[in-house]
C-alpha cells in the first residue's frame, strides 16, 4: 500500500506543478504588449519636441513602429507575437523538465529497492 500512495502522490504532484503552455503564453503576451502600448501612449501624451528618442530604437526590431498611437497598436502587435513565443517557448520546457524529472526519478526509485529506499538522502 505505502508504494501505491507514492504513486498517487507523484501523479498529483506532477499534475499540479506542470502549467499551460497556451495561457502562459497569451499572459506574456499580453503583459509585454501592454507595455509597449503604455509606454508609448504614455510618452505620446506627455508631447515635448523630442518624443521618445529610446522607444524609438524598436523600429529596428518592430517594423512599422513609431512613437505615435497608430504605432502603440503596432507595437502591441509585436510585443504580444513576441511575449506569447517566449512564454510558450519557457513553459514547454519547464513541462518538458517536469516530465524528464519525473521519469527519472521513477527509474532511480525502482533501481534502489532492493537496498531499503533513499539511504543517501
């Protein structure tokens, strides 16, 4: 019984630690566009003669940005394809480590029971 309650224990633990690559993804998505459109309105409003000199530079990245509104729509654009590619990319290899430590420690757990368990730890 007690190594059916590890099972149990390891199926529940693996479960809730493992995250939704998807929705990882629109969350990074969304909050890395978010900002853009913030900062961008946010120097827009502000005005002056020089509008965002430093904001500017991501027209070498994000094609079609400037510091206007239109350009806080462009960049939203960008920053969520791109927050959303980083977010998907990291929790698909955190699952993907969950499941390769999962499998791992199953095989070193079955391997030591023959010298009474965990003697190391």
């Amino acid at each position: 019984m007690p190594a059916d309650d590890k099972s149990v224990e390891r199926i529940v633990a693996t479960r809730l630690l493992r995250v939704s690559a998807t929705v990882y993804g629109i969350v990074t998505g969304l909050i890395i566009g978010l900002g853009i459109f913030v900062a961008t309105n946010w120097l827009v409003l502000k005005g002056g003669r020089v509008v965002g000199p430093h904001l500017l530079l991501l027209r070498q990245f994000f094609i079609g940005y400037r510091v206007t509104f239109v350009g806080s729509l462009i960049g939203f654009a960008y920053g969520f394809v791109l927050g959303f590619a980083i977010g998907f990319a990291v929790a698909w290899l955190y699952n993907q480590l969950l499941a390769w430590r999962g499998v791992r420690g199953s095989a070193s757990a079955g391997s030591s029971s023959g010298s009474g368990g965990r003697s190391g730890r």
